[in-house]
C-alpha cells in the first residue's frame, strides 16, 4: 500500500498509482486499471465502492505474511467486487471472468490469473474457506475486516441502501440471518493476526447490529 496520509484511500489517484506499483505501467495494465477504477466508481453503489476497495487492500497489507501468493491475493482484492449489480454470487462468478479476461493482457501468468480467479469466487461464500488455505483466508479476512472497525455503524448503513428497493421487513430477515450465520462459526477469522485486530469488536458489532434488527429498530 502507497502511504499518503493526506490522500483519501479511495481517492482514484491513490489507487492508480497503487495498481501501477503493482502491475506496472504497461498500455493494457493502465487500461486495466483504469477500467477497474471506474467500475468501483459506479453511482449505484453505497458500500461496495472505492473506499472499500481500498479498505481490502488496507487489510490484505496487514495480513501480508500469512499469504502464499501475496500478489494474486492483492489482484484478487481488486477484482473481487469489479462487477457489483446485487446479485450474490452472480456478481462473484462474473468478476472472476473478468479477472481471466483482462490479466492475461497485462502479461500475469495462466497460472496465477487462475489463483485469482479462483480467489475472486472464494468470496461469494467464505464457510466454503478449506482448511490451509492461506491466500483464501487473507482475501476474506480483509474482506470481513469492516465487520471489526469503528466505522460498522456506517458500514451496516451503507449495506441497507443497497438494498433499498427491498422491504423492510425482508430486509430484516435477511440480514439478520446473515448476522446469525456468522456469529455461529467458532472464529469469523482465519489468520492469526486477523483475530487479533478485529475478531472481538466484530462480535460486539453483529450482536448489536442482529439485537437492533430483531427489536424492530434496525436501519432503513
């Protein structure tokens, strides 16, 4: 991650100069970039934008010593909501063939451009983690990273105008058996240094959050 502690993460600056760091400045990397900038920057979204793509890459540079392949990890962070319409797990499978189209022009091998592939989908559904996989679980631990910050509150927010063209009380439903779900598993996070930072808070935050949706008063 480019320190520039004056800069907003999700400034298109800061991540330009971020995917260049990464993938050079080759003419079908810029394009790439470009291109992936603008998708996160789409009007429609309210939480899925650039400031959580900047925020996952936040997370994937915290937790980079338990990563295997720490660059499919970071492409994979950028392309794993590249294609965001509200359709879960239609939008996982269409981002990670987005992945397969545009990194073999930028000269990644077939090898890892199917790493991130596979990565991009991991997050579609992270239960379905396997044991010892070490890139799969710093990609979702930085995805889930939101889960124990200070800023949940807007975070939920941001998730309930998403979905604002479903009902309250579905939405209620829904997101409160999303809460249950992850409250249930032994431990949300996979690394050791990703239950260090977040696993607490993130608890108290769901509980908090799933208390307020099941007593009527949860966001709308």
């Amino acid at each position: 991650m480019i320190d520039d502690s004056t800069t907003p993460a999700g400034d298109p600056a800061v991540l330009g100069r971020e995917w260049v760091v990464l993938m050079g400045d080759s003419a079908a990397s810029l394009a790439t970039g470009a291109e992936l900038i603008a998708r996160w920057s789409e009007p429609h979204r309210r939480y899925h934008t650039r400031d959580h793509l900047a925020a996952v890459l936040a997370g994937v540079a915290q937790l980079a010593a338990a990563a295997d392949d720490l660059t499919a990890v970071r492409l994979a962070a950028w392309f794993h909501d590249a294609v965001y319409d509200g359709r879960p797990g239609l939008d996982e499978e269409r981002s990670a063939q987005l992945a397969q189209s545009r990194l073999p022009r930028c000269g990644v091998p077939a090898a890892r451009v199917a790493e991130v592939a596979r990565l991009v989908r991991l997050t579609a559904a992270h239960d379905t983690l396997a044991d010892g996989d070490r890139d799969g679980a710093v990609l979702c631990d930085a995805d889930l990273a939101v889960l124990g910050l200070p800023g949940y509150d807007d975070y939920a927010g941001r998730i309930r105008q998403e979905y604002a063209h479903v009902p309250d009380d579905l939405f209620r439903a829904g997101r409160a058996e999303v809460l249950r779900r992850l409250l249930a598993v032994p431990r949300l996070y996979r690394t050791g240094r990703a239950r260090e930072l977040w696993e607490e808070r993130a608890r108290s935050n769901m509980t908090r959050e799933l208390k307020s949706l099941t007593s009527g008063h949860g966001a709308s």
